[in-house]
C-alpha cells in the first residue's frame, strides 16, 4: 500500500511539475473570448450585464445596443485553464431577456482544451441564440457570436 501510494504522489508531483515548467517557458496562454452580440428586437437592448466573467475585458460593453445593430467585445481570461463568463442582455421594454452562459475548460495547464460552451436562457418573449465561429486548439482562444430576437 505504501508503495502505491508514493507511485500515486509522485505522479501526481511529476503532473504539477510539468505544468510549473510548460508556465515558465511561455507554452501556456491565457485564452482570448471574442463575443459579437447582435439585437435583433424592434427595440434597443441594454444595458449589458457581463459582471460575471473571470478576466479582462478590452473595452466597455456601453449602455444600450440599438436595434439592428451588434456590438463586440474581447474577455482576456484571467486563468490559463478555463474562461467562464455570464452575459445577460435585457430588452428596454422589459418584454425579455437573454442570460448566455459561456465558458471552455481544460484539465491541466499543458494539456488538450475541451470544446467552447455556451447554453443560452430566455425569460419573457423573444429567443436567445449563440453559435461558435471559430475554435483555436492551441491556446484555447474562440469567438462566439450571441444574438437577442
């Protein structure tokens, strides 16, 4: 039993390592959200609520979106092994809202990133629909695209 468990810690320390060395020598990124999102009401949509996300944003989401028209923002995570972010986009009428829950993970820092996910809720009238563009492997960034009907 002993020996098994001193096979286990050192497997388990050799993982730790591994992650350790591949963060100093500049292989692990933290990944870079790109998310688009589109009002495709009769009305404006706002203010955004994106409070809820683990990183940096590259610029303000701003107060409203108009109808029509969309808006883009990046989320510079603030992990090298996840990125999770909530936005929620309100009607100005109040007839709905769009709360879209985003997030991809990987199981250790130099290992395979999982597949992006987003799961999107509606209350009140209208859709919520999302669709991923585009996917990078390697450092796990990914674009989304959101959009409010």
């Amino acid at each position: 039993m002993r020996i098994w468990i001193s096979v286990l810690a050192a497997l388990v320390g050799f993982s730790w390592a591994d992650g350790l060395n591949a963060v100093a020598a500049g292989r692990i990124t933290k990944p870079l959200v790109s998310i688009t999102l589109s009002n495709n009401t009769d009305g404006a949509i706002g203010p955004l609520d994106a409070s809820n996300c683990a990183g940096t944003w590259s610029d303000n989401w701003g107060n409203l979106i108009a109808r029509e028209q969309h808006r883009t923002n990046q989320l510079s995570s603030a992990l090298a092994s996840s990125v999770a972010c909530v936005v929620v986009a309100k009607r100005q009428d109040k007839r709905g809202r769009c709360r879209f829950v985003i997030s991809r993970l990987r199981h250790h820092l130099d290992g395979p990133w999982k597949a992006p996910s987003v799961v999107a809720y509606t209350s009140g009238r209208g859709t919520c629909r999302f669709q991923i563009l585009q996917t990078d492997l390697t450092r796990g960034d990914f674009d989304v695209h959101l959009s409010m009907r």
